[in-house]
C-alpha cells in the first residue's frame, strides 16, 4: 500500500463528477484547480459526455493510461460498487467523503467490504466519512468544501479523525498552512498509524499534529512514533474522549486507575509524544515547535508591561509547571540600567515604569543569558494602537539581534490585532493566541527539547518453569493469593512471610517463626476482596486472640483456606498491571487506600522501566510527601521501593503471555524496606492465550 498515489498522484479522478454548479461534484473539482494543481484531472460519470470544456469518461477503466487517485463523488448506495471498480482498475488511492453506512446486497457491512477490496488491492485510503485533504508542497485540495485562500507551507503536517475540526484547524488565521492536512475519517484501510510514517519519511514535516478518537491500528502507530522519535520530528497529539471511562477490570482496583486514557497518555510519555489538552493549545504548540531557530538552552525568559498581567502568567504557568530561568547577575545588573529606579530585573520581568520605551534593551538582556533558550514578549497588541507598533517594532529589534527562538504571548486572544501578528509571523516570530494555551505551548517546548531522559535498559523478566507450573495447576483463572503471593516470591518481589493454617497448632508455629502480631485471611479465589466479607483478621497480638479469629473465619467461610501472615508496617501503595486492550501491560502505581480509592493518585506506566522511572513516577505523586516522612514520619526506604516497583514491572512484562491483571494491594514501604501484603491475580483465560 502506497500512501504516496493517496496524497501525492500525478494523476486524479473525480467519480461522480457533475456539471451542476454547487454539486458535490463541481465542488470537488473547483477544490482541485484551485491551488494550480499541475497533474492530469479525469472527470468520470456515464451520464455525460463532456462537463465544461473536459471529457467525461463512462469509468476509470476507460480513462488511457490509468489514475493514481480517485475522488469518490457517490453516496453510500453505489459506494462499495464503485471502489470495486477502481480498484480493478488499478487505481491505488481513493478518497471516499461519504459514510459508507449500511451493508451490501450479501449482508456485509458497506465500511468492510471496501476494507477487504482495499487490502486486496494493496489501497491507500482517505475516509470514509471524512472531509479529504489539503497537500500545499504539491498545490491540491481534494474536499468538498473548499477553501477559498490557503496561508502557505509552514512546516507542520494534520491529521485529523474529527471532519469539523479538520475544517477548522485548516481554515486558522495564524498564517499556519499545513503541508497536509489530512481528514483520516473512519480509516478503513489507511490509518493515522500510515499517515505518521508517510510524513516522516516521504516529505519535509517538522511537526505533526494529531486529533485523534482512537488508534486502530496500535503495533504500526507505536512504530510510527519511534520513527518519529529516532528523527526528532515531534508529534503533537489532541486525544478525544479522555474522558470515557474506559475499560474497566473485574477483578482489581488497578484497572479502574489505568483505564483506556491512562494507557494512551502512558504510551504518549515513553515515546516522546506531546499531548495537548485543547485545539489552541494544539496550536499554539505546534507553532512554536515548527520554528526554525533551535533551543539551545531551556529555560524561558519573558517580559510583559503589566504588573498584574505578570502575576496572572506566574499563576498560570505554575498550574502547567512552567518555571523561568533563573537570570545570571549580570543579567539582572544590565536589564536594572534600563529600568526606572526601584524595579526590579525578575524573570518574569515587568519592564514598563514611567513610560520609557525600554523594551527592546531589556528584552535582547534577557535573550543574552545562557541559561535562556527562548525569549517571550507578553502584551496585548490591540489594533489601531501606537503602544502595539512599538512593542512590535521592538520584538522584531530583539528578534534581529538574537539567534535564539523569539515569541510573542497575547493575554487576550481576540484582542491581539491580526496584521501585527501577520507581520511577526512572517519573521519568524511565533504568536502565542492567548495566556493558558501560550504556557502550556512553552512548557511542552521545553519539555520535548530538554525534559526527555534516557530510559535505562531493562528487560522483561519470562516467567520461570516454576511460575509457569503454578498458573497451569490452578483450577481457576482467578488465583488464590498463596499462588499469587508464590509468582512474586519467584520474580524476586519481597512478600511478608506467610503460610497456609490448618489448626490452632499451626499458628502457633508460625508465630513461633515470625513473632507477634500476625494476621489471618481466607484465601479463596472466587472472593478476591476477602475484607469486603469479613475474611480478614488483623494485628492479632497472641494465641487466644489468633485461635478465636481463626475459628470465626472457619465460620463465616467454611470451605476457605486460611492464611496467616506476619504483620508488616508502612506507607499503603497499590501496584498493580493490567492488560490494556491495544497497547498490552500497563504498570499503575499509586498511594493507596484513600489516595487511592478517592484521589485517584495514581500514574500508569508502560512496563519494563527501571528504578529511576519508578523513582520519576512516585515523585510526580500528589502524596509524595507521605513518603518523605511527612508530620513527623519517618521516610520510607526509596531505593527499595523503587526497586520493588521496577521489578514488577520487568515482571509483568515478561507475563503478558500468562497473566491479564497482576495486583499488589497494598505494598507496605517503610524505614527498612518495601514488602507486598495481598496479592491478586488474574490469569489470561485459556482461550485467549492460545489465539494469542
């Protein structure tokens, strides 16, 4: 399949192509000839012999030395029918705009039957459903709707599953031409995954940005992105429906923390790819990643004449963590020369006193340390202003005088007048459309520039002969915890010391070995929350009390083993790994207990990683602190912990094949070391492991 006879054809076909003057048709081919498109445009509809000037051919067949592309101009009726007849024509990319709804004559869904002629024919195509695509390196529009005025290449490359936005983010009035702009629809054979590769290798995108529903095709999309990241291309992604609740686990606590969004964002953090809340923050993102300048350093430097709207970029940029660079002393000394007595040389700087233009001066200062890597001018910029003229006039002084990425940051995006920020665009000074979405842009530049580090070198862990031997004899898919308890014994996690209890003598030997206190639970496999039904006893402090919980357990579940387990202390965390549905084993660790169940604080990672990721992640914790020994606690061994954390996680990567959901909950972390306390598990049903 070549994406290349899509996107790139020397020679296109309008099916269904119509000489109404509004129609589909019409539109299409005006949407083609607008940009000057230099190859062969073929008209095709048996019901006309010539539309305009052109001829019309009954069929692609027809057509002497054949089409690269095919613009589909049919509805859902004669769809399937048509692709059919293209693709034996030996076109190779199509674009289908309508929703291929509904089945065939033989019962097969319409979106099917065209995915199955595609692959037949080794297609590349653009929808169904979808509002086509804009190629400015080779002057084509291919939409139904078209654009009347394009701004020009800028360097970034779309692709959208979201028509309207597609519309939207192409019709912007930043001066921001996409190179392409593709609207993917439902992707029946082509998919964003084809797309990313395509850009990277076949054209000169330096940014790609993404809006995407889903990722249909997983194993491709993350080898794209690797791609993407060998070549220091950034790839900036929107994700929609962040907020759906995915999929959600039966047995553990794990798979509500990391559901569908938290895999996405997991994968999007180990490879590099930057994602945005919004579509201007999209933009704005995407706009300063596109600059030619490099960052050579990264920290942000930024001035702004107004105190107050200072203090509303330091609020803002705290909520992002966007910190400034700290300014040398020269620095300071020589931005202080400038300024009117009593103001102070900060970063974030207030550089406007008693009406001085001293912008220019003060700002190429701060562009001069070493420690900054961009310099932002903050300002309003209203129209018909002369103050706007100024502050322009002077950025574009600064811009002239530095090497470095320069841009400018309107607080109020309606407010910032569109012929100044034309003109800087056309230096090469970024325009940020407003104060929340231009800090986060700074924070995503500075983290894809400098943030990035390099993961350690771990392997996944396979499961032993013993391991194996253990999920194969358990009767049920669900284990007990002893067999849980023996799987992490095997890979080398710390478990507290526990033993199956038959009889009162039998606690009091394990007492004998491990001391007082001690706990008793049931361990059956059909009640994974043992505490939910009174199944758990805890710090049971000696042998009478031990006896008559053992007893009342005996009651309350008459056919359960029983377990007794030393008691351990410390810090609750969950740990857990579940198998997401497209991306595989994800590792989710977090406080536990409230932080939890209620503060969700929790991070999801893609396993294996090392001890200095895991590190990363329980630091980035909003409970962190619980860890250091707050109110007075005493701090938990870290480098155990981390190391509990990172062996799991070689752990359960190495089990995918084995095990759909892994839970240690709770890991107790203390002064002298880190140690699961329950454990659940979740073996891949048998079915599944051998389709797999």
């Amino acid at each position: 399949m070549t994406v290349s006879k899509l996107l790139r054809p020397r020679t296109l076909a309008i099916v269904g192509a119509s000489p109404k003057p509004e129609s589909f048709g019409a539109n299409l081919l005006r949407s083609i000839r607008h940009l000057g498109f230099p190859g062969e445009v073929y008209l095709v509809n048996p019901r006309y012999e010539r539309i305009g000037e052109q001829p019309c051919y009954p069929d692609v067949a027809s057509i002497p030395g054949g089409v690269d592309c095919a613009a589909l101009a049919v509805g859902d009726a004669l769809l399937v029918d048509t692709f059919a007849s293209i693709a034996k024509a030996g076109v190779r990319g199509a674009v289908l705009f309508s929703r291929a709804y509904g089945q065939t004559a033989d019962g097969r869904p319409r979106g099917q039957a065209i995915s199955d002629v595609a692959a037949q024919a080794g297609m590349a195509v653009c929808g169904a459903n979808c509002m086509g695509f804009v190629n400015l390196s080779d002057r084509l529009q291919v939409t139904g709707m078209p654009f009347r005025s394009l701004p020009a290449p800028s360097g970034v490359a779309l692709i959208s599953h979201s028509g309207s936005t597609w519309s939207g983010l192409v019709g912007n009035r930043r001066q921001m031409g996409f190179d392409y702009a593709i609207s993917a629809g439902q992707e029946l054979a082509t998919t964003a995954a084809d797309y990313v590769r395509f850009l990277l290798e076949e054209t000169d995108a330096r940014v790609i940005a993404c809006v995407l529903e889903t990722i249909r095709d997983p194993e491709n999309f993350l080898a794209a992105i690797k791609l993407a990241e060998a070549k220091s291309v950034p790839v900036v992604v929107l994700k929609l429906g962040r907020s759906e609740a995915g999929r959600h686990f039966a047995l553990s606590h794990s798979g509500a923390l990391s559901g569908s969004n938290a895999a996405y964002e997991a994968v999007f953090a180990r490879h590099g790819v930057v994602q945005v809340r919004t579509l201007d923050e999209l933009l704005d993102t995407v706009e300063l990643l596109a600059l030619s300048r490099p960052m050579t350093a990264p920290g942000v430097a930024l001035g702004t004449d107004s105190g107050g709207e200072r203090q509303l970029i330091s609020d803002l940029a705290a909520d992002v963590g966007l910190s400034f660079a700290p300014l040398a002393p020269a620095t300071r000394a020589a931005i202080e020369a400038h300024l009117d007595p009593g103001m102070e040389a900060s970063n974030p700087l207030d550089y406007w006193g008693d009406g001085a233009d001293v912008m220019a001066p003060v700002l190429s200062e701060m562009a001069k340390d070493s420690e900054v890597g961009i310099l932002v001018m903050a300002t309003n910029l209203p129209p018909d202003r002369n103050f706007s003229e100024l502050s322009a006039a002077a950025i574009r002084r600064v811009h002239a005088e530095t090497d470095k990425p320069v841009a400018v940051m309107g607080n109020i995006s309606t407010t910032l007048s569109p012929a100044i920020a034309e003109n800087l665009r056309e230096k090469g000074i970024a325009v940020l459309m407003g104060t929340s979405s231009g800090l986060a842009a700074l924070r995503h530049l500075q983290c894809y520039r400098f943030g990035r580090r390099a993961l350690e070198d771990v392997a996944a862990m396979p499961l032993s002969a013993d391991a194996v031997a253990i999920l194969d004899a358990a009767p049920f898919d669900s284990l007990r915890s002893a067999d849980g308890f023996r799987l992490l014994e095997l890979a080398g996690i710390p478990v507290t010391p526990f033993a199956e209890i038959c009889s009162a003598q039998e606690i009091a030997d394990f007492a004998g070995r491990h001391g007082w206190p001690i706990a008793l639970k049931i361990d059956d496999a059909a009640i994974p929350h043992k505490s939910d039904l009174g199944g758990v006893a805890l710090n049971l402090k000696c042998a009478d009390e031990a006896v008559a919980a053992y007893e009342a357990l005996r009651r309350r579940h008459p056919a359960a083993p029983v377990l007794a387990q030393a008691m351990a202390s410390g810090v609750e965390l969950i740990l857990g790994m579940t198998t997401d549905p497209d991306f595989g084993p994800m590792v989710t660790v977090g406080l536990g207990g409230v932080f939890a169940e209620v503060f969700r604080d929790s991070v999801t990672l893609v396993p294996p990683f090392g001890v200095a990721e895991a590190r990363r992640a329980l630091e980035g914790l909003r409970g962190h602190a619980l860890l250091m020994g707050a109110r007075g606690g005493a701090p938990v061994d870290m480098d155990a912990l981390c190391a509990l954390v990172s062996r799991f996680s070689a752990m359960a990567a190495g089990a995918k094949e084995r095990i759909a959901e892994i839970e240690i909950n709770p890991v107790l972390a203390g002064p002298d070391g880190a140690v699961a306390v329950d454990c659940l598990t979740l073996r891949r049903k048998k079915v599944l492991h051998h389709a797999h």
